[in-house]
C-alpha cells in the first residue's frame, strides 16, 4: 500500500500507517513559506558623467536590476568627499575644484564609478 500526504498549513503531525498487524509512526513538520529572495545583478547610474563648477549640483539616477530584486534600496558613495558630496537620494554637490567618483551599491551589488 501506499499513501501521500499533503501539506496544508504549516505545523506538526504525527502519521501511523498500519498493516498486517505492524504499524509504523513518522513525524511530519511543515514550515512556514520562506521568502523567496531575488538577488541584485547589476547597479547602474545614470548619466554616466557629471560635471559640476564648485557649489554646483546634479542628481544622478541608479537603476537596479532585475526590477523584482529584493534588496532595491540604493546607498550612495563618493571617493573624494572634500572634493564632491552625495546624499542619500543621489544628489551631488561640488565642495572644491578636483575629481570625484561616485557609485551607488544596493544589495551588495556597486555600480561603475560615474
């Protein structure tokens, strides 16, 4: 003989299948569903070059692919702080005269420097 189970919440229970007399018991557990987790493959940002006079500003625009990746959140970073800030919505400043890269990273994932 045989038998099939089928899960319809999650839980624990206790299964004994008899024959012939003999018996035999087994514990079957059934988890919660875990998230399924879309990792990030590429960060690029957009435009791929900006010039700024000091005091100057531009926004740069990072797209994170896929789309459905879990982790979209977006960190910005600038090589040379003194020289360029960026905030935290990809808003850059010119501080001083010089050069700057800046990248934005999301789920571990860093972009090329613009």
């Amino acid at each position: 003989a045989s038998g099939k189970v089928t899960a319809v919440a999650a839980g624990s229970a206790t299964i004994t299948a008899t024959a012939g007399g003999k018996s035999a018991t087994i514990k079957v557990t059934v988890s919660k569903d875990m998230p399924v987790v879309v990792p990030v493959q590429s960060v690029s940002v957009s435009p791929s070059r900006l010039e700024l006079q000091r005091g100057g500003s531009g926004q740069l625009a990072a797209t994170v692919a896929p789309s459905n990746a879990t982790d979209r959140a977006v960190s910005w970073r600038s090589s040379n702080p003194a020289v360029a800030s960026v905030d935290a919505n990809g808003r850059v400043t010119a501080l001083a005269a010089g050069v700057a890269s800046v990248t934005a990273t999301a789920g571990g994932v860093v972009s090329p420097a613009v």
